[in-house]
C-alpha cells in the first residue's frame, strides 16, 4: 500500500543518492582543460579558430593513436621528450634511485603520465592533433597544430614556463610511476574505501597497472576541486587518502 511512510523514505533514498552522486559529473567545461576558444583559461584556440571543441585536444571517436596506451581514443602523438625525464630520487635520466622505503622509481614515466607529461612537460606541443574536427581532418603522418594564441596554425604552442610546466625533470616532485607497496611510507591497504573522491571508491580505483601516476590524483575532467584533485586537499585529505600519516 503506499503511504505517507513510504514518501519519506523514497524522497529520503533520492537524497541519499544524490548525495553520493552516483552519477557524478566533472564539468570539465569550467576548467582550463577546456582548451576550446570559449575555454576559462588564457591557453587554448584562438578566438574565430574552427576547433571549438573540448575533448579534441586529447580524445578522438576515431582514427586514435593506438600505439599510447596511456589514456584512451587518445588524439596526440607521442610525447617529444620521452626518454629525456629525470625521475625521483635521480639526478640525471635513466639512472637507478630509489625512495627512503627502498622502492626503486621507474627509469621514465609510464604511459598513463606521459599522456599528461605530453602537455605539461614544456617540450611537447598542447596543439597538436592526430584527427583535427570534422570530416577529412586525420593526418597519420604529420603532426597537425591548432591555432592558439598568437600562434597561426600549424605551428607548435608549448607550455609556457611557470607553475604549470612540470618539465622534464621529476625529481621534486611526488614520485609517479611507482608501484603501491602497502605499508612503505604508511601507505594503506589498496582496498580501503575513499569517500567523496572522484571515479574512484577505493584506494585500488587510483592506481593505474599498479603504480601512482599523475591521473591518481588528479582526474584531467574534474571542476569540482581546485588543480583537477580527486578530492579536496583540505586538512590534507587528498595524502591522507593513501599515507596513514
Ligand atoms: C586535457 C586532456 C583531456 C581532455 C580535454 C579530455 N580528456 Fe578524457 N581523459 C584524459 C586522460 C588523460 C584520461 C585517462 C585518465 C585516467 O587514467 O584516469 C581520460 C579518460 C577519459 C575517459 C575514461 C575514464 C573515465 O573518466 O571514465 C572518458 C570516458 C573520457 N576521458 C571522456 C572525455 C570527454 C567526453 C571529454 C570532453 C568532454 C574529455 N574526456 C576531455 C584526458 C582528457
Ligand atoms: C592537451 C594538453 C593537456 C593535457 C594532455 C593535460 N593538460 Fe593539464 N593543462 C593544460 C593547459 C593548457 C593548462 C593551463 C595552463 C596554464 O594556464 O598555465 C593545464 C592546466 C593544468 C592544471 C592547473 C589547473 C588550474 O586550475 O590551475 C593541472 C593541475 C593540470 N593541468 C593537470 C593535468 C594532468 C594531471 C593531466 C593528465 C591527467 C593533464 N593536465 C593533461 C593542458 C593539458
Ligand atoms: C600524490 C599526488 C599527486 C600526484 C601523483 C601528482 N600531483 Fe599534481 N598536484 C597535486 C596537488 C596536491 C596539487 C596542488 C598543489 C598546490 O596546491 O600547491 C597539484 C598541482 C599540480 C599542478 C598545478 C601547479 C600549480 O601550482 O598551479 C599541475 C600542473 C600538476 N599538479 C600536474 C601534475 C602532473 C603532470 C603529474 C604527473 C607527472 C602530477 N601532477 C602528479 C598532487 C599530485
Ligand atoms: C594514490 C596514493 C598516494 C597519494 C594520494 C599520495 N601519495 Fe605519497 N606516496 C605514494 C606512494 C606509492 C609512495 C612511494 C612509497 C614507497 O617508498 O614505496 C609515496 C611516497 C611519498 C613520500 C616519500 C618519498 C620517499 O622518498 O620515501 C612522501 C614524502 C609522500 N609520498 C608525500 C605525499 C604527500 C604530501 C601527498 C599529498 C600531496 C601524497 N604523498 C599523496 C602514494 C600516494
């Protein structure tokens, strides 16, 4: 029979539901990935160029690199300083170091951060595409670069110098790459639930083969939290979501 009773806990349900967002959205939109003309930031296509469209500079519905594994349907060519970064714990590329732990870091970044690093590295270009928008637009052979900026078309725009050029060298940064060995670091165990974190409901969700990569703790879609956290760092909750510190 329905009754009032039953009202309150199906509206109560919908407020649970919601509240857990079961079907979240990032909004990437509002964020500087949006590298469309129409784009928050200041780095992106220049304004009347015909690539207003957002997911373009990284995924494609076809013709995709499939020789990067990193992310998927990717829409780049492989990262130009590959083989030139200098990872944690290193003081020059391809070296061997290791962590206090004793976890040895890889001798270049996997896959799954060279899709970030392809931007955000300084000697790659933001602009360029395998497929560019609309029909006719692949090129196998050639890199093909968007208008962004001052720069005309066809020509590479990399990242800028600043706070957002990673770089080629990694060793003051937080170790990428590197395997998850529970209790190293106070590290918890992969199956510990996480609350409020985007695409992921457990520790195991932010590992990509196994290993920390730059997408663990940032999700390139994400408006929600400031810089594309998976949660919000405040308090420090973003490490205290692995490092039982
Ligand atoms: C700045 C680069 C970038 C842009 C722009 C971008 N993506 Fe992604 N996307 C990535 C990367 C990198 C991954 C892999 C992330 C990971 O390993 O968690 C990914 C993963 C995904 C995935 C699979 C994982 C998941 O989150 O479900 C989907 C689906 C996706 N992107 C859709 C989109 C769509 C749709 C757009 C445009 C509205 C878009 N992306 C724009 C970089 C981008
Ligand atoms: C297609 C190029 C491209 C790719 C791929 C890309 N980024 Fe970005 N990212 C940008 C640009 C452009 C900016 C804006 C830089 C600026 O304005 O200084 C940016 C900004 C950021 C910022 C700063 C955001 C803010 O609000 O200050 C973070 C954090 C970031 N990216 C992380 C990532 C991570 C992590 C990945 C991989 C999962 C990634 N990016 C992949 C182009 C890219
Ligand atoms: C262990 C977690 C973690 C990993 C792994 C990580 N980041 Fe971050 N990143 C952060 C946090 C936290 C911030 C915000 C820092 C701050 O507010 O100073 C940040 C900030 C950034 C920024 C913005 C810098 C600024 O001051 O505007 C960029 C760009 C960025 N990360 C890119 C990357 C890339 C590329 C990788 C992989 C090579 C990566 N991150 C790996 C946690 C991480
Ligand atoms: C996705 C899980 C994860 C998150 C989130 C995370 N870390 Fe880590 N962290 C690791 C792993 C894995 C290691 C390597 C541990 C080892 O030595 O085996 C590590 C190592 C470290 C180390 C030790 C490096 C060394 O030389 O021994 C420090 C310090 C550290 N993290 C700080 C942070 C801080 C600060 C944050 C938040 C900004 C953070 N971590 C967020 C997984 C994470």
């Amino acid at each position: 029979m329905f009754t009032f009773e039953r009202v309150i806990k199906s509206a109560a349900l919908i407020a649970a539901l919601s509240a857990t967002s079961a079907f979240a959205v990032s909004n990437i939109t509002i964020t500087k990935h949006n590298l469309s003309s129409g784009g928050s930031g200041t780095i992106k296509s220049a304004t009347g160029d015909s690539n207003n469209e957002i997911c373009v500079y990284c995924h494609t519905p076809h013709a995709a690199n499939t020789a990067f594994s990193g992310a998927p349907l990717w829409n780049k060519k492989s990262d130009t300083a590959a083989g030139a970064f200098t990872m944690y714990g290193r003081t020059a590329a391809n070296q061997a170091g290791v962590t206090i732990a004793g976890t040895a870091t890889a001798q270049q970044p996997n896959n799954p951060s060279m899709a970030c690093l392809s931007c955000h590295d300084g000697a790659s270009a933001i602009n360029s595409m395998v497929n560019m928008p609309g029909s006719g637009g692949y090129n196998a052979g050639n890199q093909q670069y968007a208008a962004f900026g001052a720069t005309g078309a066809g020509t590479a725009f990399k990242m800028p110098a600043g706070l957002t050029q990673i770089g080629t060298d990694l060793s003051n940064d937080h170790p990428v790459s590197i395997p998850y060995n529970e209790g190293n670091a106070s590290l918890k165990a992969v199956s510990t639930t996480l609350s409020g974190w985007a695409g992921a409901g457990t520790i195991a969700n932010l590992l990509r083969g196994g290993n920390v990569e730059c997408s663990s703790c940032h999700d390139p879609h994400e408006g929600t939290n400031p810089t594309f956290l998976r949660t919000t760092n405040a308090g420090s909750a973003l490490c205290l979501g692995c490092h039982g510190k």
